[in-house]
C-alpha cells in the first residue's frame, strides 16, 4: 500500500520519449499537409489548419500532465504554422530556405550567448536528472578550479553544439531550395514540396544532427571525468562508486 504512491510519482516524472514527441509534433502533421492539401480533400488551407491540430493537442495534453510547455509542440506548432502560412501567402522558394535556414542559426548562437545571461542551454539539454548524475558532479566540484574548468567545458560544448546548428542552417537552405525552385506558390505541388521539406529535413539535417551531439556529449562526458575525477558510468547513473564518494 505505501509503494503504490511512489510508482505513481516515478510514472508522473518518466522521461519522454523524444522520437514519439517528433513523431506527434513534426512528421505526422507534415505527412496530414502533405495528403491533404490536394483540392479533392481539403485544400491547403484546412489541410494546414487540421495538421496543425496535432502539436496543439499534444502540447495540451503535456501541459495538463505535466504541468508545464513542451518543447516539441511548440516547435512543431510554429514550423508547420509558418511553414503552411508563407505558403498560402504565395511567397516564392527562396523566402522558405531563410526561413528553414533562420530557425537553426538562431538556435546556433543562443546556445554560446546563453552563457551570459547565466543560463546555458546545454543545462536543458544535457544536465538534466534523468541523464547526469548532478548530486555527485555537485559534490566533486568541491573547489574554485574546478568549477571554473567545468564552465569553460560547457561553455565550449555550447560552441560546438552552436557550430552544428550552422552547418545545418547551411544544407536546410539548399535541400529548401532543391524541393521548392520551380514550383508555382500556393499550389497544390508547392505545399506538397513544403510537406516534403518539414520531413525530410528531420531526417537529411536531424540525423547528422544527432551524430554531432552525441559526439559533442561524449567529449563533454570526458571533460567532466577529468575534472571530477568520477568514472563515466557514475556520472551518467548513480552507481556503487558515487554513493561510496558523496556518502550515501
């Protein structure tokens, strides 16, 4: 009887599946604007209107849940919006490459300059319970130095995650240009061809993407085992050797 409340509580704060997230938010809602922009269905304008739906509903649903926005509804609800909506304003190809490409250079330099302002991105991305063992990082940065060292290696993972983003601002902008030049805008094939992009940049920028933060993360997980002196195992999960070092 008293154990019930605690699965409960470890149910309430499971991690989310990030690919089910994408799924619901992004690719799912491309592939809805994508069948049913055709004039027999329901037209580009209630097509975009129902796909947007899809990260409407599920942010709703993780607010309610967890009390809190998440992060890939509105990602999802604001590239499909501004997506669907440059297309029915008939604007030409070139206007949706900046518009792809805009999204991952801002990204890109909030990353380096969140660091001034105190709050470092990477801590959302990275330094989070579920992934990092934060209370034995905490304690093994016991002195000035090393707390200095492990800034400066946030700091520089930051600017490695930041370059990424660059690079892929520069292959959304010409993979934009390849699926949408030639197409008349606000046409049945032209909003067909921006379905196409929102999916198919999840998987031609969102792979490489992935590649690069996961090396990214590994060399900062070197990093810190230099400075903490942990093992990478105990920083990544609470093993026998962090509890023997922060005493529990």
């Amino acid at each position: 009887m008293t154990q019930a409340p605690a699965s409960v509580s470890a149910a309430a704060h499971k991690p989310p599946n990030p690919l089910l997230e994408i799924v619901l938010t992004i690719i799912l809602p491309s592939v809805v604007l994508d069948k049913l922009s055709t004039t027999e269905r329901l037209g580009p304008l209630w097509a975009l209107v129902v796909s947007l739906l899809f990260p409407i509903g599920f942010g709703i649903w993780c607010f309610i849940q967890k009390k809190g926005w998440n992060l890939f509804s509105v990602l999802g609800f604001v590239t499909i919006l501004i997506t669907g909506g440059l297309g029915l304003l008939k604007l030409p190809a070139f206007w949706f490459a900046v518009k792809e490409s805009a999204m991952p250079i801002v990204i890109g330099l909030a990353f380096p300059l969140s660091h001034r302002f105190g709050k470092p991105l990477i801590n959302a991305l990275i330094m989070q319970p579920h992934v990092m063992n934060l209370e034995a990082m905490k304690a093994a940065l016991n002195s000035p130095q090393r707390q200095a060292e492990y800034k400066h290696v946030l700091f520089r993972a930051s600017c490695e995650l930041g370059l990424g983003m660059l690079l892929s601002s520069v292959a959304n902008f010409f993979l934009a240009m390849y699926l949408l030049e030639g197409k008349a805008p606000a046409t049945e094939e032209f909003m067909k061809g921006i379905a196409k992009l929102n999916w198919m940049s999840m998987i031609v920028i969102g792979v490489p993407m992935m590649v690069i933060m996961l090396v990214v993360f590994f060399r900062l997980l070197k990093h810190l085992q230099r400075i903490t002196g942990l093992e990478r195992d105990d920083l990544m999960n609470p093993g026998t050797t962090v509890r023997r070092q922060v005493g529990g």
